[in-house]
C-alpha cells in the first residue's frame, strides 16, 4: 500500500509550486527590453538621431517609400537610392512618373498624358514611355533630381523639431525599434532599428508633411543609363513640367 505524504509535506510542496510561478512571473515582467539589441534604446533622444543619421548616411543605398508634402503639394514616393545614382516612381495629383538618375543626368519617364497636361498639347505621343533627358537649367531638373539624391534627401528628412524623447519600445515590420519624438509627435516620430544597424525604419514629419519608411538598407542595385532607342533628348529644356 502507497503511503499517504503528511500533509506538512504536500503544503511545503505546494508553496514551492507557488513561489517559482510568482518568481517566473516577477523575472518575465522585469524582462530588458533592451536585451539582445544593439543597445541604441538605451541611449538618450538626442543620441539615438545622431546615432541613426549616422547610420543612414554610411549605407550604400536604401529603399524609401512613401508620401512627402511640400509646398503645399503632395507627392508619393517609391525610391531606390544609393550615392551616384536613384530610380523609382513619383505620384502628384493622380499622375504618376518614373525618374532616373545616372551620376549627374537625370531622366523622366512619364505616359502622354503626363506629358499633354503639363506642355503642349500633342507633345505627349512622342514622348510617351520615354527617358527623356532633363537639362540640368530646366527648372524640372531641381525640381525632381532631390527625389533621386539619398544625401540630399535623407538630410533634409531625417529632423525632428522641437524637444526630443524617447517614446518606448514599437515594431516596424517585424523589427523592434525605439521610437524618438520632437515635442511630444508634433514635431514628428522617428523609428530607429534595435536590431543589426540603428538605421531609421519609419519618419512621421511634423505638421503632417508626410510619413515615409525605410527598406533595403546596404542593399545595392544598379543605376544604367537607358538604351539610345528608348532616349529623348529634347534640348535644353523640356515641355514645361
């Protein structure tokens, strides 16, 4: 016959059982969050842009989408970007262009609509789904060739205005990430990657200017110029865009 344990034994037994579910529980709640990261959340607000800027400004390229407001006008990006070239699309007001940059020659690839609407009218057939070459004084030229520029446009993205914070622990796609903000978010949120490199993942801009996010960091591709058949050289300046 199986004897019966003394109850002291079955209570001692009992309040083991009990303490390693409070001390799990304790252990699980005090967790690092910080823990098998790349250390950047633990820093200051200040420190964790530096840092990320940084880290953005030394990758060889990026993937950047999303929409940018400016003066007054909103434009939609998708835009590979690396430091001798970009490629991509752009939307404003429901049309939507290709752009291509190879070292300093910009082109714009655009349907005849694009092309009607904002030039002489007919002028769009010859040069619909062409590349055609933007002369660096035609005013398209500053206009655009920001859009292909990762220096140009990171560093001009890449701020948050007003006090800086830190603003916990979030997820971007499957990465952690700490998120810092200007002002509380009126002066924008930047999400930084806790994981590999602290590049930037997510920018919400201040004053609702847009929110953009950011792929494919260190991951290069390749900017050629197009064939001749597929070029249009319209001279010194283009159908007014």
């Amino acid at each position: 016959m199986t004897a019966i344990p003394p109850v002291r034994n079955r209570r001692a037994a009992l309040l083991g059982a009990v303490c390693a579910l409070v001390v799990t529980g304790l252990t699980g709640c005090s967790e690092d969050p910080d823990a098998g990261t790349n250390g950047v959340g633990k820093l200051a607000a200040d420190k964790i842009q530096s840092t990320s800027v940084s880290a953005a400004g030394a990758a060889g390229a990026v993937r950047l989408s999303g929409t940018v407001v400016t003066s007054g006008r909103t434009y939609t990006l998708d835009m590979r970007l690396k430091s001798d070239g970009g490629s991509g699309s752009v939307t404003s007001k429901g049309s939507t262009f290709g752009l291509l940059r190879v070292g300093e020659q910009l082109y714009l690839k655009a349907d005849a609509d694009f092309w009607n609407s904002n030039g002489d009218s007919g002028v769009g057939d010859s040069l619909h789904g062409k590349y055609v070459k933007v002369p660096q004084g035609d005013p398209s030229y500053k206009k655009f060739s920001g859009f292909t520029d990762k220096d140009v446009l990171l560093s001009s993205l890449l701020t948050l205005h007003g006090t800086l914070a830190t603003d916990g622990h979030h997820d971007q796609n499957g990465v952690r990430t700490i998120r810092i903000t200007g002002d509380d978010g009126s002066g924008g949120t930047l999400d930084v990657s806790l994981e590999g490199k602290p590049y930037p993942l997510r920018l919400v801009r201040a004053g609702g200017a847009g929110t953009l996010t950011f792929s494919d960091w260190g991951k290069s591709f390749a900017v050629t110029e197009p064939a001749d058949d597929d070029t249009v050289d319209y001279g010194k300046q283009l159908p007014s865009s």
